[in-house]
C-alpha cells in the first residue's frame, strides 16, 4: 500500500526574514495605484502584517524571491516607521516550485483578489456614516478620496429617495406632446 505524503499548507510554516535577503520577480504584472499603496501602508501599520509574503528560496543566492507580496514587502522598505516596528523582518512562507509553476501561483493569486461591489461599498459607506463616522474617518480607514465618498454618498442618497416607492420611467410617446399637437 502506497502511503501518500500528508500535504501541509505553507501558511503553518511562516517565518521572519530579512528584508536584505528579499527580492522581487521579474514577471509580476500587478500594479498598484499610490492611493492604494497608502492604505495598504495604513493597514499594516494599523492591523499588522496579517499575510505573510509567498516566496521561492534560492540557496545558490540565498535569497527569497517573491511570488506573491510584492506590495507588502514595498511598504516594509519604504516605511520607515513599520520598518522600525518589525525590525526590518518581513514575515514568509516558502514554496518550492519551479520558474513556470511560480508565474502561474502569481498570476492566480493576483486575479483571485477581486473587486469590490459598487452596491455593497455604498451600504457600507452608509452604514458608516449612521454610524456616525466622519467623513474624513471614512476617507481615512477605508481609502477612498472625496469624489469616490461623494458618488458613493450620492448613489445611497438616491437609493433612500425611492425606498417603498412605485416608481417607473413613462413612456416617452406617451408624455412627450408630438410636434403635430
């Protein structure tokens, strides 16, 4: 009987390396506009790092390269104040696949991120503002700028106005007087 070795997640196994001994691929796609780049700074320092980096391990270089993390990694060298609280350690877990297996982990974990949904962003931005949440807290913890709050404010607010109402868009030919009337 062939005994099949367990398969463990490389989640169990995160560990704390220098950031010196990380480095980025050269085949992410990804990009991240700067408004993001500031949340995601804002949410490391708020809530700490709360996914590791996913790397390869070079032992020929001694060296991490990363497959998916990119972005976290960039705040913790350019931070200076998370790169002080973490003492320049960057928290990974390590995978050993090969170069083509690699660029497939990091284009599925890029693509498996998502968007968000207009209609539940609105709620929430209600739901905060009932709250009683500021406008500039709103801004803040969840990274909009002030147009994005202000149509996302307006869309809800439009929303409440037909609430349990029979509404309907009439018939143009029938509301429109014609031009031989």
């Amino acid at each position: 009987m062939d005994v099949k070795e367990e398969k463990k997640s490389p989640v169990y196994n995160v560990i704390a390396v220098p950031v010196e001994k990380v480095t980025a691929n050269d085949y992410n796609p990804n990009v991240v506009a700067p408004p993001e780049m500031k949340l995601l700074e804002l949410s490391i320092w708020e809530d700490g790092f709360t996914m590791p980096c996913v790397c390869y391990y070079d032992k020929e270089n001694d060296k991490y390269i990363i497959v998916d993390g990119f972005h976290r990694y960039t705040v913790l060298k350019t931070s200076r104040r998370i790169f002080e609280r973490e003492k320049g350690m960057l928290p990974v877990v390590v995978i050993d696949k090969d170069l083509s297996n690699r660029i497939s982990s990091t284009i599925r974990h890029n693509r498996a991120r998502g968007t968000h949904d207009i209609g539940l962003m609105t709620h929430i931005v209600g739901e905060l503002t009932n709250a009683g949440m500021s406008d500039q807290w709103i801004m803040r913890n969840i990274g909009m700028d002030r147009d994005e709050l202000l149509r996302l404010k307006q869309i809800s607010g439009l929303a409440a106005l037909f609430t349990n109402s029979d509404f309907s868009i009439p018939d143009p030919e029938t509301t429109i007087p014609s031009i031989d009337e």
